[in-house]
C-alpha cells in the first residue's frame, strides 16, 4: 500500500520534470564570469539545455538547503545527546540508590 501511495505521488512529479525537460530543450549559455561583459572579453561559459541548468540549480539548491539545516539542527542534536547522557546518568544514580537502600534494610533486620 505505502508503495503504490508512493508511486502515485511521485508519477506526476516525474511527468511534471519531463514535460520541462520536452519543453525546454535549447541550448543557452551559462557564464561563470559575472564581470566579464563589461570588461568585453567572455570569461568561462558552457552551452547546456535549458532542462539542464534547472534541474542541476535545483538540485544543489536542494543540497545546500539540506547542508544548511543540518548545520542549524547541531544544536538541538547537542541537546538532546546531552539529555539522553543525563537521563542515563541518572537512571545509573536511582538505580545505585535503590540497590544501596535495599542493603540497609538488610542489614537492619
């Protein structure tokens, strides 16, 4: 079922990229130069399909996005280690109390 739900949300996706990708097929140049136009020579370019660019702009806008929140999150990561460290530090003292009460009450009977 999780898979055929899958299936169903990720197919107009995969048809919405395609119809882009049909669309958008001429070339067009990409310049890594911003400058270069004014001072009159071209500086390092390359001829892509538009589908291309898009698709690869996308792409690592999605990864420096994830990047970015991964970064964001340490914090919150940090905190909840040190939860979870705290949480078993004191589970280990209720638990050496409790075995240590026990003994005293042995030892008073």
């Amino acid at each position: 079922m999780m898979r055929f739900l899958k299936l169903l949300l990720l197919l107009p996706v995969v048809l919405g990229v395609l119809a882009i990708a049909l669309a958008n097929r001429q070339l067009v140049m990409v310049s890594f130069d911003p400058f270069a136009a004014a001072e009159g020579h071209p500086g390092p370019q390359i001829a892509a399909p538009l589908y291309l660019v898009l698709l690869v702009s996308v792409m690592v806008g999605v990864v420096i996005g994830g990047v970015a929140t991964w970064i964001e999150q340490g914090r919150h990561r940090r905190a909840a280690r040190r939860a979870i460290a705290e949480a078993r530090r004191l589970t280990a003292e209720a638990t050496r109390f409790s075995s240590s009460k026990s003994l005293d009450k042995r030892k008073t009977l």
